[in-house]
C-alpha cells in the first residue's frame, strides 16, 4: 500500500490529500530516510511524521485496505521516544 494511503486508512493523517502534502514537504520518513507519498509500505516499517510542534514515530504492525475507525490504531504501535 502506498504510505500515502497508509497514513489515512490508519488515521494518522486525516486525509490523503494532506498526508501526499506532507510528504512533498518532507515531513514524514520512513526508516530513517525521507519518503515520497508512493512508497511502498510494510510491516515492520519505522514512520515519523514532523508535526507542527512535535514528531509522532509510529512502527507499521499490518498493512489493511479497509479499517474500521475504532480499530484504526491497531495497524501500528507508537514508539515512545
């Protein structure tokens, strides 16, 4: 699935518009590197995320098409840093 994609099936990012903008701003990396919007996401993926005044780092646990909204936060795993 494309990160771009990813970041709003697991509600990360609230829309894939603003998720693919985040991205061209190089505001998200995925394993230590920055990441265009189509990059291919895996399980076991490391991704950071700059917002405004702090950085979410999250690690990808499963990769789904559909989610529903209450199980949304069960894709990943956020890492305490």
């Amino acid at each position: 699935m494309r990160l771009d994609k990813y970041l709003k099936v697991s509600r990360l990012i609230k829309r894939r518009t603003v998720a693919n903008e985040a991205c061209d701003g190089q505001r998200v990396m995925v394993n230590g590197r920055q990441a265009k919007a189509s990059y291919q996401v895996k399980p076991g993926d490391i991704i950071e995320i700059g917002y405004a005044n702090r950085t979410l780092k999250v690690e990808v646990m499963q990769v789904e098409e559909h989610v529903a909204k209450a199980s949304a936060d069960a894709l990943y795993r956020e890492i305490a840093e």
